[in-house]
C-alpha cells in the first residue's frame, strides 16, 4: 500500500498543512521515511484512523466512503500512476502501455483487438438510434446492450477483467458508425495500428496527422484515470465494491461523467471553439461573448491552482509549429489573449475540446474521448476494490426530515 504526502494527508483530513505537524509534535500522527523523498509521507490508513477518531461523538453530513487505493496519487502538483509522472508517461508511451501499467500486466501481452461478432450485432441493434447522437451517448448505449451479449461477464478475475475490457473498448470503436471522406473513402485502420489511431477513426473525416494521433494518444493518457476522490472514480468503485460486472463498473463511471458540471465536460467549449473559425479578430471575438455574458468555460482547475500539469503534452503539441494549420493558430492566439486578461490556466476539459477543435472532429468528441480513456482507470479501481478484504464501503449520513411518527 502506497505512502501519502503530507498536503494529501492535510485534504483527507480536511486542515492545513501545518497542522499535520501539529499532529506530528504531538504524536498524533507517525511520519514515514522514504528514501529520495524530501517531504514526509504518512500512511493512509494512520490518517483515516485520526480522522474516525475525529469523527466519534460527532453528528456530520461530511462523511464519505475511505478508498485505500495504491493506483493514482495527486503530488506537488503532479498526476502519478503507479508512481510514475502521467504527463512523462504521455511523452514517452502509448496508451495501451499506460493501461498495461495502471492494470500490473505485460504490456507486450495486452491487445485491443474487437470481437467482430459483438461488433455486427451492435451495429445492428444501434441502427434504431438517432444519427445525430453525440458519441459519447452512443457509448453509453453500446456498453448496456454489449452486457448481456456476454455470459461469462460475472468472472472477475482480474486476468478475465483485464481480457474483458480491452476486447470491449475495440469493440465498441469498432461498432461507432463509419465515417466517410472526400471521394466516399472509408478509412479502416489495421488491426496492428495503435488505439489512438482506431478511436481517431471514428471520431474525425480528416485523415489524421502524426502530431495530431500524438496529441490524441497523450490526451488519453493523462486522462486515463484520476485519484479516488473524483466522483466518476467513486462511481466506479461503489459499484465495484457489491461485486457487480465490470461492464456495470463501467456504465457507472460513463453516467457520473455525463453530469454537466463534471470538470471534464468539454461540449460546452467546443461549442464555443467553433466559433473562431468565424471571426477574423479573436479579440472581437472574445469581446463580443463577454458583451453578451457569456462564460467561457474550460478554464482553472480547483485542485491546481497554478495550472493543470496534465494540459501540457497535448497543448503543446496542438500550438507547435508542427500542428500549424488556422485552427492551430487561432487555438494559440486565444490561448494568448486569456493569459493576458489574467485567466487561470486551461484544464483539462478546455485540452480535450482544443483537440477536437484542431483536429476537426465530430461534436461531442471530447466527452467521448474523456470517457474512452478513463475505463482504463475504472478497470483498476474495480479490480483493486474487488480483491479488497476491507468491508463494503458505505457513506455516513444525516436524516434532515421531520420526526418518525409513532409505529403505533
């Protein structure tokens, strides 16, 4: 079980930093030693021990459920899975490594590949839906009728898990409906191509670039998971945590990101990107929504202050010179202009919207996207919380209502 830094003692425990020294100096608290680590580290289950005896003789609508996670962890600022930088790893691997890291398997034994029967039969089934459905919806609906398709689905050994989820993501990819490009030419990765290339397929009419398939492989790497104290994480280890199948595990998390005021929500700024291409003048453009009282979302970051680290591999990559195109360079020149009206830095729904904007994608993508990536984070978590010897895990809460009549 991992060790936690000192500021996220602090958050669980809900007090400053320097009142986990207080509990130090007062033994309340036992820092641990760390080879290479210049701050102390506390261990998670001392912390909630100290915050449980906080809580006894105390009435609170505070309480939450306790996740003892080895998973992802929020330091200095910094995302980390399995102690390793999620903005390195996005520099340097593919998303199919990072799932292989988040998921403790051999990367060189782990395939995306479809399974083409399920494949023709979603395709079947999804013919009754809009065609207009944003990609995102269309998902969630693939995963409740891809469920009962599989009668094994209530195996959850990790190895049948793992096996599970990487054949359903290519899957469901595969069912998206087709998209045809100038000439009526259907592009049709190989099964040998990467994830990013696939999912890019069914995403964009464009055909796609190097620098663009980089940016989209590093965008879903850093949004391959968060910390278990995001509520699409929390969603997928509650369920996790009754036992049920992982494709609920997976329904559960895709719901709780559907909500509008989830941080990643990116539809609402690629709704107002595309606006840009329709102003000669970013200023005037930017002005003009400010006249009319409109926000423009997409931008700071609660938990980082000083700016989203997570944002860096994609934005990068979306207003280097190697991504030159006008919509690259009005992504940039807007960037430009918030910075100096003195705007927090984009997060992390903002950097998924810049995607589909420069690439052209269909709207609703980056909730798509978002989601898409994030099953490899859920997956972990619901096989951490299914091999969990600790007692299921159920919220605290306080009855507000008016008194019990009498039974009699």
């Amino acid at each position: 079980m991992g060790l936690i830094s000192s500021e996220e003692a602090a958050e669980r425990l809900s007090v400053k930093r320097a009142t986990i020294y207080a509990y130090v100096s007062r033994g309340l608290l036992v820092p641990r030693e760390v080879n290479g680590s210049n701050g102390s580290m506390f261990d998670p289950l001392d912390v909630e021990n100290l915050a449980n005896r906080g809580r006894k003789g105390r009435r609170s609508s505070q309480g939450s459920p306790m996740f003892v996670s080895a998973i992802s962890t929020i330091h200095e600022g910094e995302f980390y899975y399995r102690g390793k930088s999620a903005t390195r790893l996005a520099l340097i691997k593919s998303y199919e490594e990072v799932a292989a890291l988040l998921w403790e398997v051999d990367p060189a034994r782990l395939t995306f590949r479809p399974d083409m029967e399920m494949v023709t039969t979603l395709r079947r089934q999804s013919r009754v839906l809009p065609t207009d459905l944003l990609p995102f919806e269309r998902m969630k609906i693939l995963i409740d009728l891809a469920a009962p398709m599989d009668p094994m689905r209530h195996d959850l050994n990790s190895a049948s898990v793992i096996k599970r989820v990487s054949t359903l993501m290519a899957t469901m990819i595969e069912a998206m409906p087709v998209i045809e490009r100038q000439g009526g030419q259907e592009y049709k990765p190989s099964g040998e191509e990467s994830f990013a290339r696939r999912v890019w397929s069914r995403l964009c009419p464009e055909p796609p670039s190097d620098a663009l398939i980089r940016a989209l492989n590093a965008a879903m790497i850093v949004t391959a998971d968060a910390d278990v104290t995001t509520p699409t994480t929390i969603a997928a280890r509650m369920a996790a945590s009754v036992h049920t199948d992982i494709y609920s595990v997976l329904a559960a998390g895709m719901h709780c990101s559907g909500g509008k005021v989830q941080s990643a929500s990116s539809l609402a700024v690629e709704g107002y990107l595309d606006g840009l291409n329709n102003e000669k003048s970013i200023n005037q453009f930017i002005g003009e929504r400010l006249r009319e009282g409109q926000v423009l979302s997409g931008f700071g970051h609660q938990r980082f202050p000083d700016g989203d680290r997570r944002t860096r591999p994609v934005l990068d990559i979306l207003t280097s010179s190697d991504s030159a195109t006008p919509r690259s360079q009005k992504l940039a020149q807007f960037l430009a202009i918030q910075k100096q009206r003195g705007i927090a830095p984009p997060n992390i729904g903002f950097t998924i919207a810049a995607l589909a904007y420069v690439a052209g994608m269909l709207r609703g993508s980056g909730d798509l996207i978002f989601a898409l990536a994030r099953m490899a984070g859920w997956t972990a978590h619901a096989m951490e919380q299914y091999q969990s010897k600790h007692e299921q895990n159920r919220p605290t809460s306080l009855y507000i209502g008016p008194p019990p009549e009498s039974a009699e």
